[in-house]
C-alpha cells in the first residue's frame, strides 16, 4: 500500500512534461491579475492601491444614507440639516470627498426655467428704476430690445442646454467612470479596464 502510493508520487515529478504543465496551470491565474494592478499604476507616485471613483462615490452615498437613517438626519442636495455631535466632521468630510468625486451633471431644463425668470424679474425691475429716473417721454427702447432678444437668448440657451446633456454629459460621464482614485496621494486618473 505505502510502495504503490510513494510511487504514484514520484511519478509525476520523474515524468517531466506533467508537472511543468500542472504548475503553468496552477501559474496563471495568479499571474493574470498580478499583472492587471501593476498597469493601473498612479501617475503622480506610482502606487498601485486604486480604487475607481464610481464605486468610492457610491460607497460614500450609502454611507451618508445609513447614518442619516441611524442619527436620524437629513442629507440632501444641500448638505446636512440638523446636525449634532460627531455627525458633523464626518458628515462634512463625506461631503468633502464626494464633491471631487462627483459625477458629472446634466443640465435641467427646470433650472433654466428658473434661471430665465429671474432673469426677466431683474430686466423689469431695471427697467422700472430706468423709467423713474429719466424724464417723462421714457423711452420702449429697453422694452422692444428685450421683447426681442430675450427669446433668441431662451431658445440660445436651450440648444446649448439639449447639446450638452447629449453629447458632452455622456462623454463626461464616461470619463468619471473610467476614474480611479489613487489610495496614497488621492490624485485621479483615468484608466481603460
Ligand atoms: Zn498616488
């Protein structure tokens, strides 16, 4: 029984071909990823300790959600409601972090909406102190100038508004997703995996 088992082990190693296979195979694997890290290198200190920013930004969501849930707070758009005690650092630094993080934006139509009330409340409001303080034939020159360039600035600025979120945002969006984000010296780059 132990004679027929010791051989069964030398034989593998007397027959040279089986073992060199057995040891490439168990090889590379191991290798294959080995060699993936060391091309996503930083650029700035030449770590390998990436990690993309997608999922850094995602983890950083889920985090400010979980401890909002615990402590009871609010984390919107505008940061942290109400705020107490250790919260606040971390909280703030969260914020910190995923604003350099950020994903790219697209451009709402709301906002411009908004952007171009203001806008016309501002012109009219000139237009009043321009009127009361020049004399009395106060002239519709302002008036006809914005009844006329006010839609060409509108329509302006809903063209650039459709071309970004359609050709620039996707591109943007691409490049944050192809982002890692150096665990050593924090300096982005882009990196195709
Ligand atoms: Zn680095």
């Amino acid at each position: 029984m132990s004679l027929s088992l010791v051989t069964q082990n030398l034989e593998p190693n007397s027959a040279k071909s089986a073992p060199d296979a057995g040891i490439l195979y168990r090889g590379n694997p191991s290798a294959l990823p080995k060699r993936r890290r060391v091309e996503l290198q930083c650029q700035k200190c030449g770590s390998t300790d990436l990690r993309k920013v997608s999922l850094v930004y995602r983890d950083g969501l889920s985090q400010m959600k979980s401890r909002s849930r615990l402590v009871g707070l609010l984390f919107g758009a505008q940061g942290p409601g109400i705020v107490t005690g250790t919260s606040v650092k971390q909280g703030v630094l969260q914020r910190e972090l995923s604003k350099s993080l950020n994903p790219p934006a697209k451009w709402s139509f709301t906002k411009l909406d908004g952007a171009s009330f203001v806008l016309t409340c501002l012109a009219l409001f000139g237009y009043i102190v321009f009127a009361s303080a020049s004399a009395p034939p106060v002239s519709t020159l302002p008036v006809k100038l914005y009844v006329f360039l006010a839609p060409v600035a509108f329509l302006f600025v809903t063209i650039a508004t459709w071309r970004h979120n359609h050709l620039v945002y996707p591109r943007a969006y691409n490049e944050w997703d192809r982002s890692f984000i150096c665990q050593r010296c924090g300096t982005i780059s882009s990196h195709n995996t």
